[in-house]
C-alpha cells in the first residue's frame, strides 16, 4: 500500500509497503525497488568532485580559524595517500584517533586503492587501562600498519606490544603522501574495487562486550545510500551542510552521515566538541559559526545540547536558522525531548523543521527502516528502505524484527559460530530488537520501537517488564534531571533503577555547576526525583512500570566494561554485570541512606 506524506516542505519519498503474514510471522518489504547504486565509494568521490569540485568538502577547528578541504583537494590527496597504501600489502590499517580531516583522507584512499580501514573506539587505546579490547581487535583483524593523528596520546598503546611490528602512520606521513601523484600502481588496484571488496571494519560490541568486527563493503554502503537517495530526493538538490561530532567508529557517524555528504556533494564541519561537560563548549561554538541544514545526533547528545539551547535565545536561533531535519538513532529519544526540540525550533521561527529517525545497526549498515512522513511524537521508526526486507516473529508478547537485504553484513569477521547464531534459517539478520505495528492492518503507518528483546526481564511474579518503555518513560517523567537510567529486578518483587544526572539539566535547580557527588545529594535535585518518581507511579501503578527505588551514581559509565559507547548508548546487561554492589544495594531489603525509596 502506497500513500503521500504531504511533509513540511521537504520533497520525501512516498509511503509503500508491501506485506504478508505466513507461518506466524509478518514480512514487510518496501515497495520501492533499489535502483542499481554506484559500485564504489571511490566512485562517490568522483562523481561529487565532478559536479562540485571547489565545494567545501571537509572542515575541522584549526586555532582560531577553519582547515578546509575541497572536493578537489580531497580527491589528489585520496590519490597520494592511495599510492602510498597501493604499494603495501592489502591488509586493513588500524585507526586508533578520532575525527579529523586527515582520518577522513586516509580513509578516501582506502577507497580508492581498495585498503579496508578500520577506525576503533579512540577510548579503547586511551583511557582502557589493561587493551582488552584492542587486543582482542587486532588478533582478529590482522593489520600490518596503524595510524594516529599524532602519537602523544597513543604513545602508550603504540609502545604495547600489542601493536608492536606494525607501522605507523601519522599526520606528518599523511600529509607527505598527498602531495603524490596519483600512481600506476594505485590505477591496477583501484580497477579491481567492486562492490564485494570491503571498505571498512567496524567493530561493535553489544551485549556481550566483546568487540565483534562487521565486514563493510562498498556494495553495502553504497546501497545504503541509494536508499537515502531515494526516500530523501531533496538532497539532490540541496547538497546538506553538517556539524557533527559523532565518531567514526561507529555507524552512524562513519557510514550514515560521512557517507551521506559524500554521495549527496556537501559540506561536513567535523564537531570536536562530544555531549560531555568538559566538551560542549566547543560544539556550541561550532554551531554558532556553522548553520547546519541537516543535524544528526543520538538521545544523550540532545539531552545535552536542549538545556543550552533553552538558555541561549542567540544559540537556539543559529541552530535552527538553515535547518530542515533534525534527526536522532541509536537509542529512544525520550518525549520530553521531543517536545523541547519542538518547541524551541517553533519559537526561533523553524515551525517546519522535519524531525525524524531511522533504525539498524552496524551490521545493516546502518539504515534498515525510515520515517519519511511526518511523525506528531518520538518513538516512531518508519517502514522498510528500500531493498530493505523485514520478518516479525513473535518472541512472547514481543514482536523481534529481523532484517534482510543488500546493507546487511554476510558475517562477522573470524566468527564462524557468532554469524551462524546471527541469522535465521531463512538468512534474516537477528537484530535482536523488538518493535510493535502502529496499525497491525496499515504497516505504512510504521513501526514502534518496543525496546531489546534480550533486556526485558521478568519480576518474581511472572510479570514482564518492558526495559526500553520503562526507560525512555522515567527519563521524560524527571526531565531534566536524569541523563540514563538502567533498569533493574530480575526475578525480584520490585523495579528500581540505577541512574546518572545530567549536569546540564541540573544547573535549571541548583542555579549552579556542581560536582556530580554534591548534586546527588543537593535539596532541589533530591526533590525533584522525589515529586517526580512519586507522580510517575501515580500514573503508572502496575507492577511492570512502577518505580519503587532509585540509586544515584556519581561515576560515570565504564567504557572498559562495556557499560557505554562512543555513541552514548547504555548497555543495560553490561552495566548491571558491572555494578553487582550497587544493584545489591538498590535491592536489599534494608538499603542504605544513598537509595531513594518510593512507598
């Protein structure tokens, strides 16, 4: 069934869905082919340095001014920097740093000479005190040469011998091989790129903690942005201008959005500056001096950015001056934040703002679903992409979705017995996610993101409760307070939860920045959670939904173990393996004076 979306000025795709039920479960599919995408992104590269080639291409924070890169520059030093990588071996270079112009050219002479580059968690080389994971990443991955913008902060893991033996590239050595023409050498290997060659390996780890790599073609990236062409045609002709701190290392910045400017000739201004005290400063000022048309960010990075735009009349104006999608994945975005975006974007005079969203994962590279229509409030995913195939299976009195088409992974790197558990028997990809119909007999109308499967726990009574509902619920019901909750009471009589603050949100109480210790424990913030968890429960007295405790954390989430992504993503298991003292306490029949109990 087919149907206009009629949204906000935008020119979007059209609603299809074609669907059937057989043997109990539900498939979607677009109606919408996949037109033929180009093979390469190397070809990407091309082709937006043909039609824009002095554009803008990439910008970065240089002292006080811009280091700006054309699509032009772009492309001869993707040319020497491929040469250089053309005359080694094949094997992925391993990326230890951040964000950066010159992380971006490496990675457009990875396309070009057919070099998989694999970008990690730049926590995992600095702030991880035993390598773990990048032990485990670089036995798995095999590579033979390793960069970092420049050694400083990865002198200690470059001095490992985990990565002992490989060579190192820097900044320096970049900016040497740009000047290079472009070789015979990388023209042989460029011709033999297709669409099964790799691009990338990105690694994710979810709820095991243990990074898993994800194989990422050409083909299957290339096709993920064939099917944002499609569903968002107004980008041809508005090439899209992004600020974005999102990092590499994962999906959704390194695939959706680089790849997106790419393949749509635009400009992106890399955000230095990530959704933490000691780093919004700079995304702020990023956003003052750059407008964005299009912004994608993930929940905890609104959840920072709203209170200061709320503060800020001038900020909130610049922000939403050229901008014509707000965009959030990764996680729920709680209403309350929903309705604040809004609002704000209505009163610095962007009442057509298309706020929206999209679903996936690393291993779909990452778009699977859309919402190309307007949506009245958050928690709508849309429908399939197009090429896109998805399968309802009931899992208890859960839908769990799984997903199959061109985007998605053939397996995880030298991980037989994980890829084989990762796909069904019909060659669905197990997800692992829950979603529920808007209108079981009308599937254009979308899907409702209903949370993991494997979070959801049951009390000592038998009753389910539903971890992502409840979650994205407290957040909203103590906003602005609390910045993530994680859920806990697995076969127990009761629901408490363990729960960080958000500074920022805090400040509209206490009038003042505190250390996170002082507003745990601070008057106005303690009452807040009270009135507010009271009112929760009022309103939601089941068993499934009430909150009776909640302890306040003043540490921050644990990369190390898992707890918590570049992203800000919260892994629930992980965190509540992590903290078995804490969730002890939360839970004792006699608490300490810390938790806040809820009669």
């Amino acid at each position: 069934m087919s149907s206009s979306n009629g949204c906000m000025g935008l020119e979007l795709a059209q609603v299809a869905v074609n669907w059937e039920r057989r043997d109990g479960a539900t498939y979607l599919r677009s109606g919408h082919a996949l037109e033929a995408p180009p093979e390469t992104l190397g070809s990407l590269l091309r082709s937006a340095t043909e039609r824009a080639p002095s554009r803008v291409f990439l910008a970065e924070r240089a002292g006080d001014g811009l280091r700006e890169v054309s699509y032009a520059e772009a492309l001869r030093a993707a040319e020497g920097i491929g040469s250089m990588l053309a005359e080694g071996d094949a094997a992925p270079v391993l990326v230890l740093s951040g964000n950066s112009v010159d992380h971006a050219l490496l990675m457009l002479g990875g396309f070009l000479s057919g070099t998989p580059i694999a970008p990690v968690s730049v926590a995992y080389s600095t702030l991880s005190q035993d390598f773990g994971k990048l032990r485990h990443i670089v036995q798995k991955l095999r590579p033979t040469r390793v960069f970092v913008d420049r050694r400083g902060p990865y002198e200690r893991a470059l001095s490992s011998e985990i990565l002992s033996g490989l060579e190192v590239l820097t900044s320096d050595e970049l900016r040497g091989a740009m000047a290079r023409e472009a070789s015979p050498a990388l023209a042989a290997r460029e011709a033999h790129v297709g669409a099964s060659s790799v691009a990338k390996v990105l690694f994710t780890s979810g709820s095991t903690g243990i990074p898993k790599g994800v194989p990422n073609t050409h083909g299957m990236l290339s096709a993920n942005q064939q099917m944002i062409a499609q569903l968002w045609p107004f980008l041809a002709d508005e090439p899209p201008v992004l600020v974005d701190w999102l990092p590499w290392s994962h999906t959704f910045g390194g695939n959706h959005n680089f790849n997106l400017v790419l393949r749509h000739a635009g400009t992106l201004l890399i955000d230095e500056g990530k959704p933490r005290p000691d780093l919004l400063a700079a995304t702020l000022r990023n956003l003052k001096a750059v407008a964005p048309s299009l912004y994608f960010n993930v929940p905890a990075g609104y959840a920072a950015l709203v209170p200061q735009l709320e503060r800020d009349e001038a900020l909130s104006n610049a922000f939403f001056s050229k901008l014509r999608v707000l965009f959030y994945a990764a996680a729920a975005l709680p209403e309350d934040l929903w309705r604040r975006l809004s609002t704000l974007a209505k009163q610095a005079g962007n009442a057509e703002l298309f706020m929206t969203t999209a679903w996936g994962s690393t291993e779909t590279s990452p778009l699977a679903t859309s919402a190309h229509f307007s949506l009245e409030r958050a928690g709508n995913i849309g429908v399939p992409a197009p090429g896109v195939e998805l399968k309802l299976v009931p899992q208890g009195d859960k839908l769990e979705v799984r997903v199959k088409g061109p985007s998605v992974m053939s397996g995880y790197l030298e991980e037989p017995e994980l890829t084989r558990a990762a796909f069904d028997e019909e060659g669905f990809y197990r997800i692992g996610d829950a979603v529920r119909l808007v209108d079981p007999e009308h599937p254009e109308r979308g899907l409702l993101f209903d949370g993991r499967v494997a979070e959801d726990f049951k009390l000592g009574t038998g009753t389910w409760v539903s971890v992502g509902a409840l979650r994205t619920g407290l957040l909203a019901a103590t906003s602005p307070v609390l910045q993530d909750v994680v859920v806990a009471g697995h076969d127990g009589e009761f629901i408490g939860v363990l729960a960080w603050l958000n500074p920022g949100g805090c400040v509209a109480l206490t009038e003042q920045e505190l250390p996170m210790a002082e507003l745990a424990t601070h008057p106005a913030v303690q009452e807040h959670l009270q009135r507010s968890v009271e009112r929760w429960n009022a309103e939601h007295p089941a068993n499934s939904m009430r909150i009776a405790r909640v302890l306040l954390l003043a540490d921050p989430p644990n990369i190390d173990a898992g707890e918590i992504t570049d992203k800000g993503y919260i892994n629930q298991r992980a965190t509540l393996d992590a903290r078995r003292e804490a969730v002890a306490q939360l839970l004792s029949p006699e608490p300490p004076p810390e938790v806040l109990s809820f009669g």
